[in-house]
C-alpha cells in the first residue's frame, strides 16, 4: 500500500501535458521509411508545413538562410545512415559510433560540427524486487549538431523524442534561436528522466530497508541478493550520469561557436541538475551499503543466538548422560547400587541439576 502511495505520488509530480508514447507509424512522424522518424525544416522558429525528403530539406534551409533541419532516427543501419552522413559532411568516427551504439556519454567536434552522446535511462515497475530484477533499462541518444542541421539517432525502445519536438514546436522564440536550442532540449529531457528514475530506486531503496529492519529476527538470508541487484543496477544508473558532467561544462562554457550564447545559461541550469542527481545516487550507494552491512550484521546476530541456544542445550544434556555414563559401566561397588531408593535418587539429582542449569542460562538470555 504505502509502495503503491509513492508510485501514484511520483506519477503525479510528472508533466501530464506530454504524452508517453508516440506511435512511429503516425504518417506526421514516419513518411520517410523505417529508420527515418521524422524530417522537419524550422525557418524563424516555426516549421515548415509539408513533408520534405532529406535533401529538399536542407536544400531548403540553405536557400532561405536563417533556419535549421531537424532529422529524427531511430536505430538507423549503416545503409540507412550512409545518404544522411554524406548529405551533412558528418566524420566517419562519429557516424560509426552513432550506429554502432553503446557509447559513453560524450562531446566531440569535428570541424564545425558537435557530436554529442546521451544515456536515456528508464524506470522499469516491478511488483517485488528480486535477485533478478531489471530496475534501470538503458538507451542512447546521439546529436549531431550543425550550422543549419540537428540529426539524431536513437537506440533503445524509449526516450523518444515526439513529444519533446511537439513542445519546442510550441515554443517558435526558443526554436529561433538555432540548433543548440534543440541539443539543450533533448540534454534537459534525459536529466529530467535521470531524476525521475532516481526518484523511483529510491523507493525501491526504502521499500529493501523496511524490511530488513522489520525482520528482528533476522532471517533475511534472501535479502542480500536483492540488495546486491539494487546495487547494481544503481551502478548502471551512475554509468549513464557521471560522465555528462564533463559535456555540460563544455556546452555551458564560451568555447564552441556552434552554440547560442543565449542557450550557454541553460545548459548550466541542465548542468545544475546533473549535479543533484550525482549526489542523490552517491548517496544512495552508501545508503544501500549501510542496508547491507545491518542485514548481514543481523544474520550474524541470529547465528550466534542459535549457536548459544545449541550450547545451552548440550550443557543441560551432558548432566544426565554423564551420570547415566557412569551408573552403566556394571561395577559392583556403586553409590546406592543396592538401595531401594537409590534409583529414584539419582534420576531427582538429575532432575535437579538440570532445572538449575537451564534457569541459569535462562536468567542470563541464552535460552
């Protein structure tokens, strides 16, 4: 319940007016084949109504002035990236790694021209977290951001980018104001998805630390398994953000002509929130650690109260069978061998050292 509380709280705090899927095959978005998701010249800031194949498009921008294109793909082949990579000049370094994917994040020019490489991460709900839960899905982004062009490729089944060219459509002064306005826009999307997505393990986080601490007895031998993949998937969460840190300071900085001093400002902003997010998942590493040294410590705590009811067990056996060892050696010459009541004596003596030992050791909690 209380999990379920947190889930539809978080839910609620996200963008309602952003849709969450786009269909690809919308023919808006997809006229242009399978790789190509969409193809779009912005001139002033507003685009430009049609559709246009690649090369009409930047033949357009180029012959108007002033504006910019702006080509979508989704997991192109190299086949497929050929024309485009040709069309723009674009190095065959970048074009490489934009096909070929799982790169770090990073920002590299090439003459006049910013290849930058974005970690898409999302959340994926789960009921229960198990050893074997998958926690953070991973994707890629890559820009590549020219004097009149903006071409990205996308890898992964999320973090698409409709939505986000919807709402910069919506805002024609921000558009205006060239290709860096783009690369700043899909920057501040995927830190906002790294904040949603911490936000989200951190539940998870307090959900593992709930239960371990309520298992006072602590049997949670499970747990440990569960902690570790917590863990590691936290780690995969740190892959895609630790090193955007570097990019961002390159792109809020004066050093790249390619872009507007106006968007400088607001990629310290997106900067600003890579940083809380650095700190949000350092301090859920050492928190989950914390989890696992209590959990572990609680364990050990358990085995040992085991291990002294074990031994207080075997101090009160030993007293009957010593005696008992001792009256079954069959000598003649034994303590009231011959008596009538040396039978019932013994086994009292037995008895009564037996009470005394285990009230001892229950007095002192071993029992």
């Amino acid at each position: 319940m209380i999990r379920s509380f947190r889930r539809a709280v978080r839910l609620s705090r996200e963008r309602p007016t952003l849709p969450t899927k786009v269909d690809l095959s919308h023919p808006a978005r997809s006229p242009l084949g399978n790789a190509v998701v969409n193809c779009a010249v912005y001139l002033q800031g507003h685009r430009s109504p049609g559709r246009l194949t690649t090369d009409e498009a930047i033949e357009l921008v180029r012959k108007r002035r002033g504006g910019f294109v702006w080509i979508g793909l989704h997991e192109p082949t190299a086949a497929e990236f050929e024309d485009i990579a040709e069309l723009f000049g674009l190095h065959p370094l970048a074009v490489e790694d934009a096909v070929n994917a799982h790169q770090r994040p990073k920002l590299e020019q090439y003459d006049d021209t910013l290849f930058t490489v974005l970690k898409t991460v999302r959340y994926v709900e789960h009921e229960r977290l198990t050893a074997n839960s998958e926690v953070v899905e991973t994707g890629e982004i890559m820009v590549f951001t020219g004097k009149d062009f903006v071409v990205t490729v996308r890898h992964g089944g999320h973090g698409s980018l409709g939505p986000l060219r919807e709402k910069l459509e919506s805002e024609p002064e921000q558009l205006a104001k060239g290709p860096s306005a783009v690369l700043h826009a899909i920057a501040d999307q995927v830190v906002d998805q790294y904040l949603d997505v911490a936000a989200a393990v951190r539940d998870d986080i307090d959900d593992i630390e709930t239960a371990v601490f309520a298992d006072t007895r602590g049997r949670g031998a499970a747990y440990p398994g569960q902690i570790y993949q917590l863990k590691r998937e936290l780690l995969e969460l740190r892959r895609a953000v630790a090193p955007l840190d570097r990019p961002l300071e390159q792109l809020s900085e004066g050093g790249l002509a390619m872009i507007d001093p106006d968007i400088r400002s607001y990629f310290r902003d997106v900067a600003d929130h890579l940083s809380r997010v650095s700190g949000e998942i350092n301090g859920y590493d050492s928190l989950i650690d914390s989890i696992l040294q209590a959990n572990l410590s609680q364990v050990t705590v358990a085995q040992n109260e085991d291990m002294r009811k074990i031994t207080a067990w075997a101090a009160i056996l030993a007293v009957p069978t010593m005696v008992c060892g001792v009256y079954g050696m069959n000598f003649d010459h034994m303590p009231e061998l011959h008596w009538r009541f040396g039978y019932p004596l013994v086994i009292g003596v037995m008895l009564v050292a037996c009470f005394l030992i285990h009230r001892g050791f229950r007095r002192n909690g071993w029992l």
